[in-house]
C-alpha cells in the first residue's frame, strides 16, 4: 500500500455535476438549491446549498459511480455513522443524508469563513494569542471525540473550518476510526503526509490509537505559529517522511516565538506515542497559563492580526452604549457628476494644510479651557493614569459583533419592508417614504435602529477612544515609557482603493483593495461584487418589528440576478466601469484580487463628506479618511493600527504609539484633524440621545 495517499479511493475520471435543484425521492417534501462550489477532495464536491426555507447550508456530494467497490461504500457509510453521532460546538454538524439515483449528499453545517488553512495562507502565520485561542477549542473537541472514541486521523487546516463568530469546527471525518473498545488500536496507514504521525506510518504492528491526533496538533500548533508545517520539504513526499521517522525539524530563529510554545509543540511531537503529553497535560501547559487567550476573535483576524498595544479609555460612570443614538450620514450635495457624462469640473482644490494647522490650534485652545475647568475633577485620576501600563487583552466587548447578521436567525419577518427594493422607489412607496426623510436633506439624524447604534457608533466612539487616549498618553515621557508595542503591525488587507460620490442621484460607488466594487445606494441598500465578477450579495434592512431593523445579507450569482436587482445591477457595472476606465489605472503595492472570496464580502456602511475629506466606514470596522489631496489614512484594529498612504501611494502601517512618536508634525496634525471630526461625530450623537424627537 503506498503510504501518504488517502484510502479513499480517488479516482481519475472526471466527476459529475449534481443538479441544480437537489430532489432526494425519499424524502419529496425536502428540497435544495446548489449554489456556490465550497471545495474539492478525493471523494467528492462540498457545494452550498439553500432549503425552501431559506437556511444555508453545506453538502457534500459523492458519486454513486465510486461507490461500486464495497471497500469504498463501507468507508462512506463508517463516516456517516462517525459524524452522525457526533454533537459538539467545536465539530461541523451533521444534519441529514439522502440519495437519488446518481448521488449520495452528506447535508452539514457550513462554515462562513472558510478554513484556518486559508487563514494561514492569508496572514502567513498567527500571533500567540489566535494560537491559544484556536488551540483550547481544538483540545476541548478532540477531548471529546476521544470520549466517543473516535480517532479523526486526519487533522489538518484544511479541516478545520470558522465559523461566521470565528470559532474553529472540526470537519471531514473520512479517515475517522471508531474503536470498539478502550485499548484497541487501528493499523491503516492514512492522512496527510505533513500531518501523519510517526506510529501511523512506521508501526503497524503496534497500530496507533489517540495519540495520533495528538501528533497532528503539535504539527498544526507549529505550522500556525511559523507558517509552514515542521517536516515540510521542497521534495518528494518520501523527504517528508523521512524526517518525521528521524523527527528532524527545528525552529525558524528570524521568527519570535515564546519558549513556552516550543516547549509544548516539542511535548507532543515525540516519536514514542506514549510519552507525549495528554490532552489534559496540554490543557495545564504554561504556554496556556501565563499568555493571554482572547475570548473572541474578530472576523478581520482572517488577513489582519489583532493588536493589542494601546490601553482602553475609562468610560464616564453614566456611559451606556446600549442607549446610544446612531449618526446620520452627511453627504455634500457638491456632487461629481463625470459618470453621467455631463463633464462638469469640481472646484479647485486648496492646500488643507493651514486648514489643518488653524483646527488643530482651536481645538488644543477647546481642549485648555475644559482640562482647566476640570482640573479638580480629574487629580484623583492623575496617579493611577500615570501607572497605567498597556496590557494585551482580548476583552473587545460587544465592539466587536459583526455589522450583518445571517438571515437564517431573523425571525418574525415584516414581509413589506424584508425584501429587494429597486435603485428608484415610487414617490407614494413605503420603502420610499422610510428612506428619505425631511431630515434626511438637513444633514440631521440617521437611517440606524437603537440596535444598530450598538454596532456602528460604537466603531467610531472605539477608535476615539484610542485616539485620545494615545495623543495623551505620548505626550507625558512617563507613561509613554511603559508602552508596549506588538513585534507584528497589521497593514490592513481590505478598504477603499477608488470611489465616485454620485449619490445625488444614486449613492456612493467604490473598489475596495481586493478588487470587490460596490454601491451604498441612498435607499440604504448594498450591492456588493466578488473580484471575480461572478458573485455578488445583496444587503439590506430587515424590520423585525415596528422599532427595530437588521441589516440582512442574500448572495447570488451574477447570472442569475433576480428580476428586482437588475437595475441595481445595471448601476453597479456602470459605476465599476467608469472607475476601471476613468479613474487612476495604476496598480499599487496594496491592491490584488481575492478571487477566492465570493460571499460574505466586506462592504461600505457609511460615509462622510468633511471640508477636507471624504470618511468612509466599512464592514470590518475600518475607518478611513482620503483627504482631497490624495492622503490617505486608514485606522484598524479600533484605532490602534495607523495606516499612512502618501501623495504618491507609499504605504506605511504602525502602531498608533509609534506613529505619533516618530511621524512629522503635517501627518500628526492630519490624525489631529480626523480625531476631532470622529469627536463632533460622536457628540453629535450624544446630543441626539439627550433630545429625542419629538
């Protein structure tokens, strides 16, 4: 038998499509819609798939046509069995099978954020951090299947699937072996060359047992950690196992990582199986006791790291994000109007930067006046601010929730007010009459429910925070000596590369840096483009009730656009040609095209005209600024990641600490300049909670 390969049959003939409607004849009143292909493997297709009820789901597909060997039926239908009886958190579910004539479908939970295998591949490696986070989950499962006695047998990245709140979901249970009974062991050689365990492919007289997944943990441990598994080779797959036999593998000195983290992989990477550590060990290894371990993990982790470098501003005692109103967005009137081809020139553009000087002296003036009037108020606070030290911590609170929800938990729908609206309502429509309001033209109030303010103006007061917090602590030499800085500054993957404001008519188009193009219509809706044109999604307020609205996310395929959307459509595919005609054509250090991402795609949730700028906010909590003058700076990581792209699109990321210290008195009073605009955004807001509308 030649070791490495899967003993899953693959077969060489190329393998049928399903049908688009799925129709199991046992099961009439069951019926799914194939929608997006997920993945491809030795034994069949993963494909999305919606129920007539709307839920999403994935499915794999297997061809009756493989399944003529009896080896290659008793392995489906022994992964069936596995995954069946398995229940839990950290595990894909397993919804239901059925058959028709030429397929078998294996119907699951899917998986919103794909793989940690493409996470990987994304950032490169993971800080200490996401490896302790993802690690327990991955532990607290296998604890698991080793009470149901289940051997997976093939842990790898690939098989570790997210979840849309980022949470790891063990998946493809194909190799998987049940034991009969404690102390059994198996003796098939199979798994993954880079992840097979020792015993699994040397000793088949003594077989394996658990201590094969845990093998396979320190390999994973190792390659999220370094960014490469630890027996990888440029070679055959002979090399490969070579050195696992010999256990030749050695830390990347260029890479920091902890001696606690080496020391744990070193533990479970024996080759005598009975001397590795237990789950149990692994649980009370230090590398777990003395780092910190974030309770969530934002989705932007997928191409960003988290950073931690900047301390969280004490909130006042009557503060309660939970009661805050949203913010309006105020758009200028003074429009570009090139993509209807009327030529119009915009004003020309004056140098901001006396602009910048003037607001930056008034608003240090603002700030004398209120630290003198307050001055007795805030002795009591100095010495314990003095003392505060930046501590890593994964605390974000609720900040961190995503900006759409998944449709498939709204429930109670207002059908009226659910649906599709077109780019034009009628003038005597509901939508209508709800999307454009008297004040709405005055630049006042928003378009936001209580539960969204939760959500978006909890961005904007987030990174407010930092930037206050930080602009104090660098000028007191004291406090600035405690800072601690991350080894690793994320340059965020995704914000806006190009746009064209044309919403006195339509809304705001724009290329986010990964090549998805977009429209924030000005009914409040999203269209939303893949990079690879093929896809798009389509977001939209959901009334839930007579107070209360979510944003709703629906994703198609261009082709089959439905009938309601072919306007927005049509518009969107104007915008985007215009800009890749029209625009700057110049490809920049920052710019690719994700051609893998065709769902859950990030997206413009608001924007903002100022006298100098254009404020964008996106899905992933990224504010950023394009001043007129062609600057750019985006904030991440809720203020504590500064991204500065200048005149001529050189792009730098730092820290928030660090850009303050070491950047010139233009790009600081410019950062000056967009924290005193978040600062009126967020007044603003409060100002609106204290006068509600009458």
């Amino acid at each position: 038998m030649e070791r490495g390969k899967r003993n899953l049959f693959r077969n060489n003939r190329i393998m049928r499509e399903p049908p688009l409607i799925i129709k199991p004849p046992k099961k009439p009143d069951h019926e799914y819609k194939r929608r997006g292909l997920l993945g491809e493997g030795g034994f069949g297709r993963c494909y999305e798939v919606e129920t007539k009820e709307g839920k999403i789901l994935a499915v794999k597909v297997v061809d009756k046509a493989s399944l003529r060997n009896p080896k290659n039926k008793d392995k489906l239908l022994s992964e069936i069995a596995i995954h069946k009886k398995l229940d839990h958190p950290h595990i894909v579910k397993f919804y239901d099978c059925c058959e028709d004539q030429s397929f078998v479908y294996l119907l699951m939970e899917l998986c919103e954020n794909k793989t940690l295998a493409y996470m990987n591949k994304k950032r490169q490696r993971l800080t200490e951090p996401e490896v302790r986070y993802f690690m327990l989950q991955l532990l607290n499962a296998c604890e698991y299947m080793q009470s149901q006695y289940v051997i997976h047998r093939d842990l790898k990245l690939a098989n570790l699937f997210l979840s849309k709140d980022m949470k790891i979901k063990i998946g493809d249970f194909g190799l998987a072996a049940q034991l009969e009974c404690e102390g059994e062991r198996k003796k098939t050689i199979c798994g993954t060359p880079n992840y097979i365990a020792p015993e699994v492919l040397f000793d088949r007289t003594n077989g394996h047992s658990f201590e094969a997944d845990i093998w396979s943990l320190g390999v994973i441990m190792y390659t999220l950690l370094f960014g490469r598994p630890p027996f990888q080779t440029d070679g055959e797959v002979d090399q490969i196992y070579r050195r696992i036999k010999e256990l030749k593998y050695e830390f990347p000195s260029h890479i920091t990582v902890s001696k606690e983290a080496k020391k744990l992989i070193n533990l479970m990477l024996i080759l005598e199986p009975e001397k590795r550590l237990t789950i149990q060990q692994i649980l009370n290894h230090e590398f777990f006791s003395l780092g910190m371990t974030p309770t969530t993990i934002p989705v932007s982790a997928l191409n960003i790291a988290p950073c931690f470098d900047v301390p969280q501003l004490n909130k006042p005692a009557n503060y309660s994000i939970s009661t805050r109103h949203p913010l309006k967005t105020l758009v200028s009137n003074n429009l570009n109007t090139a993509i209807a081809g009327q030529g119009k020139k915009l004003p020309a553009k004056k140098s901001i930067e006396p602009a910048l000087k003037k607001h930056t002296v008034q608003s240090e003036d603002k700030n004398k006046h209120d630290n003198e009037k307050n001055s007795t108020a805030s002795s009591s606070n100095k010495t314990e601010q003095k003392k505060r030290i930046i501590k890593l911590t994964a605390k974000k609170t609720d900040l961190k929730k995503p900006i759409v929800k998944s449709e498939d938990k709204i429930k109670k729908v207002d059908v009226k007010n659910s649906g599709p609206s077109s780019a034009n309502q009628k003038p005597g429509s509901a939508e209508s009459k709800s999307s454009v309001k008297p004040e709405e033209k005055a630049g006042k109030l928003n378009d936001a429910t209580p539960h969204q303010d939760k959500l978006r103006t909890g961005v904007l007061e987030a990174i407010l925070n930092t930037l206050e917090i930080s602009f104090r602590t660098i000028l007191d030499q004291e406090n600035a000596k405690n800072i601690i800085c991350n080894d690793i500054t994320p340059t965020p993957n995704v914000f806006v590369n190009k746009w064209i404001d044309y919403s006195n008519k339509y809304g705001m188009g724009y290329q986010l840096t990964d090549s998805s193009v977009g429209v924030h219509f000005n009914d409040k809706t999203t269209l939303i483009m893949s990079p690879n044109g093929s896809n798009f999604e389509y977001i939209y307020n959901n009334r839930i009730s007579s107070t209360s609205i979510i944003p709703t996310r629906k994703s198609y395929l261009v082709a089959d656009c439905p009938k309601v959307l072919q306007k927005k459509m049509y518009l969107l595919r104007n915008f985007r040609n215009y800009m890749n005609e029209t625009l700057s054509r110049r490809t920049h250090s920052y710019t690719f095209v994700d051609k893998d991402r065709t769902h859950n795609m990030e997206f413009l949730t608001k924007f903002k005209r100022t006298p100098h700028a254009m404020m964008f906010r996106l899905s992933n909590r990224i504010v950023q600024v394009n001043f007129f003058d062609h600057v750019k700076i985006v904030i991440s990581e809720e203020g504590n990641v500064i991204t500065y792209i200048n005149e001529a699109n050189e792009l730098k990321t730092y820290t928030i600490t660090n850009f303050l210290k070491i950047s010139n008195s233009v790009e600081v009073n410019r950062l000056k300049y967009v924290k005193d605009v978040l600062k009126k955004l967020v007044d603003a807001a409060h100002k609106t909670k204290k006068s509600p509308e009458k």
